[in-house]
C-alpha cells in the first residue's frame, strides 16, 4: 500500500520513465504528486448539436464517425488524417496535424465525444485537433478537466493521467491532520473530498469548497509553524523596559496621533515591556506619520535608559529625520546626534566618544552606524527607517551591536497585508492605515502627450503661486541601449529650461551623481531655490519638501503602480493644494487599468493590492522569501479573509496546546514542512 512519502514510480500505472518527466516538475513522492495543483481549468461540459456550434467557441460534440480517416504525407515532418464525422443535425470535418494514430483509433461507425474549438462557417464545420474520448468515458471531455503547469517532456495527459492514478492509490491514506474542531468550525470539507475536486472538480461549487479546504490547510499550518519557530526564538531574553506612561512625550507633540498610530505605539510598548526582544514593522503609507511612532518608541526605551539607534538609507533622509526629532526629544531630555559621512572626523569622534559614555541617547544616520568602530553603552532599540532599501543582513549586523536590542522597522513600500505577514514572517505588523487629519487628496490626472502645452501652463501657474515642481524626466531607450540617465535627463531639463520654463529655475538630478551632489541639489530644493527639479526616480524616497505641489511624470506606462504612488507621495506634504499628472501615450488596456487606479485613489494599500494582481506575486516574493514553505493552493491576492480565519484557528490551537502534544500528525506534518527551512527561518 502507498502512503504520502512513497516515491511515483511506485505508483500503479506511473512506472520509471513518466516518473523521471515527472522528476523534472519536483514531483519525486506521492504527496508531491496530489499537490501539483492545477494552474487553470478547462470548462468542456458545454455538449452541442454540430448545426448548433458557433464560430470560434470551444464545446463537446457526439458524433459517429462517417467516413475513413485519411492519412496524407504533406511533406516532411507534415502529416494529416482528415474524416469527416455527423450527428443528427450535420457534419464535421476534422483535421489532424501530426497525430497520425488517430487514423486507427477512430472507426467508421463509432461514436465518441469530440472536443475542440469550432471553425468555418455554419454550412461547413470544422474542428481542428479536437480531443475526442469513447462516448460515456468522461475524463477528459464532458467536464471541468484541470491544466497544470508544465515542462518540457511533460504533457497534459500525462499528468492528468498521473494524477488520476495518484488520487487512486492513496484514497486510504490521506489522512486529516487539521483537528475535527476546526474543520467543523471554519466548514471545510474533508481532505479526500478537497484533494480529488481539486483536480477534478464535479462542478465550480466543488471546486470553491475544495480550494478553501487546501488552501485554509496551508495557510494554516504556515502561520502555525511560524509561530512555534517564534515562541521558540522569544525564549531569548530582551531588555525589558519599565511600564511608563506615555503621557509626556503625547503632551510634548505639536498634534494629537491619530488612533492608527496609537495603536502602533502601544504594540511597540508592549513588546518593548515583554522582556522578550521586539521585532515588529510599522507599515504605513507615506505621510502616515510613522516618525512619530519611532519618536515614541526612542522616549520609552530612554526612560528605561536604553539607549536608539535609528537608520535611515540616505543621508537627507537622515537628516530630516534629525531635524525633526531632536528638538522634540532632546526638549524631553532624550539627548541626539546625527552620525553621517558628512561628519567631520572631529564632531564624529566626540558623538563616538559621548554614545561609549552613555551620554547620548539617540544617534540618527545612515550605514556608517554599522562602522565597527561605533560602540555603545548600551543599545537597547534598532529602528530602520524605509527597510526596504536595508538588508537583512544589515539589520542583523546593527541588532549584534546590542544585547539583543529591540528592533522596530519602519516602512512605506504598501505591502497587503497578506503579503506581509508572510514576506516578514519573522516579524509582527503594526498597521498604519489611516492618515493624520486634514490631508488632501492629491488630484491625480492622466493624460496624453497633447497635454503638454497646457501642463507646462499650469506648472508655470502654480510656480509663480509660490509652489515648486518635480518632472520625472521620460526615459526612452535608443537603439535597443539601455537610456542613458545623465543624458536624458540633462537634455530634457535644457529643454525644459529652454521652451516651456524659461523664466523659471530648472535644475536636473538623477542616480548618476555623486551622493554629495545629489544631496546638493536636494537641499537647494528643499530651501525653495529650484523651482522645477527634473529626475529620473530617485526622489522616490521619503524626502520632504513641503512647498512641492506638482508632480508631473513623463512616459507614465514605464513605471510599476507601486512605483507611481511612492512618486506621487512626494507631493501633497504641506497645506498646498496638490497634483499628480500621469503622461502616457500608450494605448495598451493594461497600461490604462494601472492610470485609472491612480486616478482612482490615493490609498497605497488599495494600489499595492491592484498592482498585486496586475503583476502577481512572484515579483514580491523574489528573493525575500526567507525560506518559507511555497505556497500552492493560497493564493494571496484573494485569501486575505482565509489568511485571518487560518491565523485566528492557528493561534487558538496553540493557546490550547502550544506545543502540538495531542496533535501528533499535524505536528509532524510542520515539521516536516519546514525542516528545509529551518536553518533560514532561525
Ligand atoms: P511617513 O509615515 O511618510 O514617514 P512622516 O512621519 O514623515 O510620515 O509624517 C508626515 C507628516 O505628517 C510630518 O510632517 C508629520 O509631522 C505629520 N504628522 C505626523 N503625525 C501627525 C498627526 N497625528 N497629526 C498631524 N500631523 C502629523
Ligand atoms: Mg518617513
């Protein structure tokens, strides 16, 4: 008898060579064979009468075979059957290209069912290559019939076939190991029932039924395992910091927080309380003000007298981050530095000498806080700031710094939710999903390139209102060359300067500068002393200037929607009116779907959830994926609600039974899941 783990070539009917095409696909056991689930689904229970098809639509036809198949050697490589079958209503020619053996499988005066696309013209049907089966088998014609991904080697029939037999050989063994109570609680039906209406599903309800079962399984046992490997790391103690009021540092802040980002603040208390160390992100859209909630975190721990590092990717957003919080916080007694490569070595030596001593609290830079040379007395609270553009590996290397400091990771890149949870498995999710109050819409607008004249109008308009603009410089390729940056920005500010803002003060920047220069020009931005700053993205990152209220970018459809939303978000900081204006000439539907979502909303999580389905999940995954279990019945961009249903089973079992003692297959089964990855997820 089979059981999961036994390898296909034992399988009944699978045999060494279908198992070795099989091998290219990573099916080696049983297990691997049942859950290659289908990537689509094939309709063909849609039966017509031969006079009844339409052009063009695919259906089942019963039909006898009226004439001889003919074989015909085109040419080389080229051979054709040709017959003709009927039903009571007309004929139908078929064609075969290359399938030669259909002349002796299909006999004059049989009946079979043929499924195929039909073509010609009523009075003279046609299908080409349809599958046909012995009329009353119904495997693969008659019924939903499933499409798995492929390889090379590796046809359809085949798997199908594979499957079948699969499904066959453990109808016994595939035991449940989701405990009865929570199959009945969440309605999920039974594990033979899921696994044989995935693949071949009686009808579309069945299908539903037996997705949500798998797919509520994976989900589930993923957020299970993660939170034993979690329960097993928080056995590390953390620093433990006092349980203070946060009273004064709320009375010091110029505005109330909103409650989204109260409540970020409280889950960052409270773990920063546990005596276990915090890992937790605060997700939030820009200008959520997740700033504050790092300010939050860094008053807690100092009152504790830990002291903060907070790391930002480049060196204006470094100091942006000091302008703003040290006079908050050193106003409540939380002493502050700026550690940069600007520093001079004079100032640097002293901040160095001052964190050794304990004497400074907080220390804000970029990358150089990881220099070996920077020493702490004692680092209780790591934040990094826009992690996205940090690694892993640096976060790491910063955390060493410490006895296991607290972590807090800021960032604005609008991951859904589902995603995050698993992308940062290792990490807890504080969600920022509301926006302080009195924020405008950024009006959005997309447009055509007949537009400019009255674009660059405006531009000229708002400008002498006051207000600044940023262009994003369009980046078209020559020749198949990859677009110069340099060039074309350069060249497109020049002509900017020269036809449509003569008057006005243009200036281009873009990656290809030094860090020093880019920051140069920034800072002259932000100071109000460049009016239009022409670039390729490198303002995508969370720089601040307030007065900025346009943000036009050329050759729209270049740009992924997640991309769109960060750049738009660096407009609309400050009480002025603000405006995104998307420049595509590009017709395509897609393209067109991705504008309309911006014009549409200003939401970031509502658009990372639009781009999610546009582009799939795979681009979000790439190689962040920590070495979690793939997923396959899941699907991310829809289960978010089964995602929290799961979690919520998955926590109430373990408050039960936190280490799985009377759940013995279910146990097994996690570990076995991720016995691959355990190196990866510790
Ligand atoms: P982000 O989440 O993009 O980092 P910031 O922390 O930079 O956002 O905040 C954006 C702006 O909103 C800042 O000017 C900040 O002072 C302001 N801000 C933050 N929280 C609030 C609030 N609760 N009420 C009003 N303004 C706020
Ligand atoms: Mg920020």
């Amino acid at each position: 008898m089979a059981n999961m783990t036994t390898d296909v070539r034992f399988v009944r009917g699978i045999g060494e060579a279908r198992a070795k095409s099989l091998q290219k696909l990573g099916i080696l056991t049983l297990r691997d064979l049942i859950s290659w689930f289908p990537r689509a689904y094939e309709d063909r229970r849609v039966y017509r009468r031969i006079d009844e098809l339409e052009t063009g639509e695919s259906a089942c036809v019963r039909a006898v075979v009226a004439t001889e198949p003919r074989l015909s050697h085109v040419r080389k490589g080229l051979d054709l059957v040709k017959l003709r079958v009927v039903d009571e209503s007309a004929a139908l020619e078929l064609t075969y290209f290359n399938q030669s053996y259909v002349k002796d499988s299909l006999r004059v005066g049989e009946e079979f069912v043929f499924y195929g696309k039909a073509e010609g013209t009523p009075r003279r049907r046609q299908m080409v290559n349809p599958l046909f089966e012995k009329e009353g088998a119904d495997q693969i014609t008659g019924r939903i019939v499933p499409v798995y991904p492929l390889t090379a080697g590796v046809t359809q029939t085949v798997l199908r076939k594979a499957v079948r037999q699969g499904l066959d050989e453990c109808a016994d063994e595939l035991s449940d190991f989701l405990p009865e109570d929570v199959r009945r609680e969440h309605c999920l039906c039974h594990v033979r029932y899921a696994y044989e209406n995935v693949h071949f599903p009686a009808d579309d309800e069945a299908l539903a039924v037996a997705r949500r079962r798998l797919a509520f399984e994976e989900l589930f046992l993923l957020t299970l395992g993660l939170k034993l490997l979690r329960a097993r790391r928080a056995d590390v103690a953390g620093q433990q910091c006092e349980a203070v009021e946060l009273e004064p540092f709320y009375a010091a802040l110029p505005f109330t927080l909103t409650g989204a980002q109260k409540r970020a603040v409280e889950d960052a208390v409270r773990d920063m309380s546990s005596g276990r160390p915090m890992n937790r992100l605060v997700q939030g859209d820009v200008g959520s003000g997740k700033t504050m909630v790092a300010a939050a975190a860094i008053w807690f721990a100092a009152q504790s007298g830990l002291q903060s590092a907070l790391m930002a990717p480049t060196e204006i957003l470094a100091e942006q981050h000091y302008k703003t919080l040290a006079p908050l916080l050193e106003r409540l007694g939380v002493p502050c530095a700026l550690l940069t490569a600007a520093t001079s070595a004079k100032t640097r030596r002293s901040i160095l000498g001052q964190l050794q001593a304990g004497e400074l609290t907080l220390v804000i830079g970029t990358h150089a806080l990881l220099s070996p040379d920077v020493v702490y007395r004692r680092l209780g609270l790591v934040v990094t700031d826009e992690q996205h553009r940090f690694g892993v590996d640096q976060r790491a290397a910063l955390g060493a710094k410490g006895d296991h400091p607290h972590l807090l990771v800021m960032s604005a890149t609008p991951i859904p939710r589902t995603l995050a949870l698993m992308i940062y498995g290792d990490l807890d999710v504080s969600l920022i999903d509301e926006l302080p109050p009195g924020r405008q819409k950024i009006d959005t607008y997309a447009v055509n390139s007949g537009y400019h004249e009255r674009i660059y109008a405006f531009v000229r308009k708002l400008v002498a209102e006051g207000r600044q603009a940023y262009v994003i410089c369009p980046m078209v390729a020559e020749n198949d060359a990859l677009p110069d940056e340099r060039k074309a920005v350069t060249a497109y500010a020049e002509k900017l300067r020269a036809e449509a803002f003569p008057t006005l003060r243009v200036a281009p920047i873009h990656g290809k500068l030094k860090a020093k220069e880019k920051d140069a020009v920034m800072r002259e931005f932000a100071a109000g002393q460049i009016d239009v700053l022409v670039s390729t993205t490198v303002v995508e990152v969370g720089v601040d200037v307030p007065n900025a209220a346009v943000m036009l970018i050329e050759n729209a459809e270049c740009f992924g929607l997640s991309q769109l939303h960060q750049l738009r978000g660096r407009v609309g900081r400050g009480a002025h009116k603000s405006y995104c204006i998307l420049v595509s000439d590009n017709e395509g539907e897609e393209n067109k779907r991705r504008l309309a979502v911006m014009v549409k909303t200003n939401n970031g999580f509502e658009i990372a959830e639009e781009d999610l389905k546009l582009r799939g999940p795979g681009d979000f995954f790439g190689s962040r994926q920590h070495g979690l279990p793939t997923l396959r019945a899941a699907d991310l961009t829809g289960d978010m609600e089964l995602l929290y249903e799961a979690r919520a089973a998955a926590e109430r079992l373990l408050a039960e039974d936190p280490e799985l003692a009377a759940h013995d297959a279910l146990r097994r089964r996690i570990t076995e899941l991720f016995e691959l990855n355990a190196g990866a997820m510790n």
